[in-house]
C-alpha cells in the first residue's frame, strides 16, 4: 500500500513581501508592510511562478473583470520553484463547488501581535544614521578632512562584519548539523550563472533547494530537523580552518574600523 506524502510547509522571501503556506492549512499567508492577511485556497485562480518573482491570481465573479494578483517579487529562483509547484499540487486536489466569487472578499486581515521585532532593515538605518553624525561631529570638532577617511573606515568595518557573521554562522552549522541534524544525499536540480543548486527531501515529505558552488551529480548535505531548510554541506578540515581564520579576519576588520571611528570621536569631544 502506497501512501501520498505529505506536502510540505514553505515560506518565501522577497524585496518587502514574505508569503507562508503551511501543510494542512487551506490558505495562504501574506505578509507585507506590516499587514499580515490570508488567502484562502478558494480565492485563487492560478499561481504563477516568474523566475524570481511569484503571483497569486484571485479569482472574479465576472469574466470580464481583471483578477487582482499578488506578487513577491525578488526571491529566489529555487524557492519560487518549490513554493509554486507545492501550492499548484494544493490547488490541482480542491473541490470547487458553487458560483463564483471576489477572491478579495474571501481575504482575511489577521491583527498584528503586541511586539514585533524589528525589521533588519530598520536596525541597518539606525545603525547609518548614528555613524553619520559622528563622522560630521569629528570633521567639525577636529579635521574636515575625517568627514572622508572615517566613512572609508566604516565600510572597510562593515565588510569584516559581513564576512564574521556570514563564515561564523557558516562554520557553527559546518560543525553542529552533522552531528546533530539528519544528513541525506542531495541531487543536483540545476544552474544557475553562479552556483550550483540541489534538492533534497526531509523526513516529512518536503522538498528543499540547497545552493552550493562546488559538488558533483549529488552532495551530501546535514540539515536541522526542527528548520529542514537550513542545510550545510560537509566541509573538509582545511575548509572549516579556512572558514574560521576568514571570520578571524573579518571580526579584525571589524573592531578596527570601529575602533579608530570611536577613538576619533573621543579626541574630537574632548577638543
């Protein structure tokens, strides 16, 4: 006896639009602007998946009438494979019954929780705007000139925090998933004009992309059990070694950029 697997529970990330559908639930969740509204299974007419963009076309009561879409523009061309194909399987195995509707009357509006998080994006903004006004406060209490060379400072500072953050988390998941996740033997889905892309199953049924650089016809890849999608590939030692002595670096760049940008602000304070 054969058995259907189950499909599986996806979320897709664009430019300010993030869309969720999770196995077993008949919509689908759209999050954007800080709105966050569900759409029913019932309301859609067809998805369409643009290479890196993604479409939910609502239905329309009238013929003539022009659907409503939404869109998620700027993901990723694996995951709007995956996320199309899942809710296209979805849509294939519904029952429709009775006249048609508005999809926009059947979407519903969830009310926002008491806390967010704030947004990365917010945080990347804070961050630049109390950095703007030392670089003015030290070029106008001490050298114009530092209105240059301290912003040049700065980004050299935040490229060491890109790479330590980017090659730590990288070298944390290289060490703990193999010991502490599921490893399987992904199989190369496609290219693209810069790296590879595979594709694996978990235990549940879902499939998942994996892009990677280097790797033959199949690369064994760990994932987290409690986050199937966040998978790494074994690393030998003298990559993890190169990994770490890079997020070294980086954490080096880091601290010195910021460290003179504070030292300068401190001889220009106390004149």
């Amino acid at each position: 006896m054969t058995t259907t697997p189950a499909l599986p529970s996806l979320v897709l990330h664009g430019r300010s639009t993030t869309a969720r559908f999770e196995a077993g639930f008949d919509y689908v969740q759209w999050e954007q602007n800080g709105r966050v509204t569900r759409i029913p299974l019932d309301a859609i007419e067809a998805v369409r998946g643009l290479d890196r963009s993604f479409e939910v076309v609502l239905t329309t009561a009238e013929a003539g009438r022009a659907p409503a879409v939404y869109a998620v523009h700027d993901a990723g061309v694996a995951a709007v494979t995956a996320f199309s194909a899942t809710l296209e399987a979805r849509l294939l195995g519904r029952a429709v019954e009775g006249p048609r509707v508005d999809g926009e009357d059947l979407i519903t509006e969830v009310p926002a929780g008491p806390r967010r998080r704030r947004s990365k994006r917010v945080l990347v903004v804070a961050v630049i705007a109390v950095l703007a006004v030392i670089d003015v406060a030290v070029a106008v209490l001490r050298e114009p000139a530092w209105a240059i060379a301290l912003p040049l400072l700065q980004l050299f500072a935040s490229a060491g925090v890109f790479m330590a953050l980017t090659l730590g988390r990288g070298l944390y998941e290289a060490l703990r998933l193999p010991r502490h996740g599921i490893t399987v033997m992904a199989e190369l889905d496609h290219y693209t004009d810069r790296t590879k892309v595979y594709r694996y199953v978990d235990q549940d049924g879902g499939l998942h992309f994996h892009r990677e650089s280097t790797g033959g016809q199949q690369l064994e890849l760990s994932y987290d059990p409690r986050n199937p999608s966040r998978a790494s590939a074994r690393q030998s030692l003298y990559g993890q070694a190169m990994m770490a002595l890079m997020a070294v670096v980086g954490l080096g760049m880091a601290c010195g950029g910021l460290g003179i940008t504070g030292y300068q602000l401190v001889i220009a304070l106390r004149g």
